[in-house]
C-alpha cells in the first residue's frame, strides 16, 4: 500500500502508519517534501519514498516545517525501513 502526503500541512502535524496483517507500506511525497530517519534522509520531492520492509513496521512521524518537507521520524518500531 502506497500513501502520500498531503500538499499542505501544519508544524506539529502527526502521522503514525503501520501494516499489522501482511504486506508492506510506503510513503510517498509532493514536490519539496523530505522525510528524515535518524542521519538519513530521503530525496527531496516526487520521488523520495519510504517503505517498511516487513510486517508489523510502524512510524511515527511529525512535520517540523510547514508545507515543504522535513518530516521527522521519531519513532519506528519492527523491521528495518528503506529510504530512497
């Protein structure tokens, strides 16, 4: 499954995703959105993406600037993610 973020978005703004019965998720972006996982960071835009990588992955992830990128991941819980 495949989600993306809104175009538009508040400073504290909050999404918490997980996948508890099969399959994997990832996230996808708008133009000049960026999400953030520890010291790494996906590709500024439509095509930075996040995927879990196994069943039960969950995130946790908060905006810190409106409307353009940088949402920070301050939780992740199961399996590994990737960022691209």
């Amino acid at each position: 499954m495949i989600f993306t973020f809104l175009s538009t978005f508040t400073v504290g703004s909050t999404v918490i995703i997980t996948n508890i019965n099969a399959g994997v998720f990832s996230i996808a972006q708008n133009a000049g959105q960026t999400i953030h996982l520890g010291n790494t960071s996906t590709t500024t835009g439509i095509g930075g993406i996040l995927s879990s990588t196994a069943v039960r992955d969950l995130l946790v992830l908060t905006c810190s600037v409106a409307d353009t990128d940088f949402w920070e991941t301050y939780g992740s819980i199961g399996g590994e993610v990737t960022l691209a």
